[in-house]
C-alpha cells in the first residue's frame, strides 16, 4: 500500500498517478524501491521550460531521466487564470477542484520519457522515482505543476509558445558565450 508521503495535495497526486496507475492490475514491485529513492534524496530534478530533467542514483549507477510535458490546454490556462487572483494566489485542493469541474482538469499529460538505464522493461524505477519526488516538490509548492505545464509562459504571453521554441531540446555548444561560462574565480 503507498504511504501518504507523495500526492497528499490534489496537484501532486497527478504524479503519483503516474507511478500509480488506476489500470494496473496488480502490485508493481519497483514501487516502493522508487519511493525510497525519493525520500532518501537519490533524485535531484532541474526544470528546462516544460522538460523535467533529473539524475537518479541507485547503488553503485546514476541514470538520467527525461521528462518533456505537454503543455497545458488553453481552456484550463484560461480558467486557472479568470480564477487566481491576488498577488500570491493559493493553489488549494478547492481551486483545482473548481478548475476540474469547470471542464478543464489541470492534470499534466507527458509527451515522452526516457531513461538512460539499460531496463528492458516499459517503466524503469529511476522514471518511478522521479515521478515520486516531483509528487513531493508539488506538494510542497504547487505553482511547479502549473510551471512545468507552460502555464506563467502562456498566460504572460497569452499563449503557446512557437512551435520552433518547443522542438529544441538542445543547445549548441557552440551558441555558448565561453567568457560566461568558463571563467576563474580570482
């Protein structure tokens, strides 16, 4: 059975679903190795506009996980937006509530995921485990679900980004300004 440690908030509990599927048919025995990862603090997570991208240490080996989220529905981009108000708005259980029953669910949806770890199976612990500490991390501050979904980047721009913005994963190394990045501290 999983502890109440992830998806406690409506907001994290999107995650969880995704480690946690309401179709499996029965217990996935990566599940609570995953879960331990994450609370021990094996998964260390940055964010890139809608990618999420962390590296997993388990043992002995490191993986990197790679996350690309869809981003969010312009009919729930609206109406998150017509219901936040103030300058610090909460983003309570009630607010997502209110937003699901509108027709507009602010769930995230998961464009693809990839792992570096050689699994052979569909989902790797390393990917569990990330889905568990962003659970976390949202939990605890659910302004990242709505970050990692594009939303402060559409409704500030009052909408998606360009299609040629989204596609780029990569950066040149080349597009990199060396006196930036490699410079010694005197």
């Amino acid at each position: 059975m999983a502890d109440r440690d992830y998806g406690y908030t409506k907001w994290g509990k999107d995650w969880v679903r995704f480690a946690e599927s309401l179709q499996q048919t029965r217990p996935d025995s990566q599940l609570p190795s995953a879960r331990r990862m994450a609370r021990d603090g094996k998964v260390q997570i940055t964010f890139d506009d809608r990618t999420v991208r962390a590296v997993v240490h388990r043992g002995r080996g490191t993986s990197v996980v790679t996350i690309e989220v869809a981003p969010m529905s312009s009919g729930a981009t609206a109406e998150i937006s017509r219901r936040l108000s103030g300058i610090q708005p909460l983003l309570t259980d009630d607010l997502y509530r209110a937003i699901a029953d509108a027709g507009h669910p602010p769930a995230p949806a998961l464009d693809s995921v990839d792992c570096s770890c050689p699994a052979a199976t569909p989902r790797c612990v390393h990917e569990l485990a990330v889905y568990y500490d962003m659970a976390r991390r949202i939990d605890d501050d659910p302004r990242i679900a709505l970050d990692v979904q594009g939303f402060f980047r559409a409704s500030a721009g009052g909408g998606q980004a360009p299609a040629e913005a989204t596609e780029r994963r990569w950066i040149a190394l080349n597009s990199l300004d060396q006196a930036a990045y490699f410079t010694a501290a005197e």
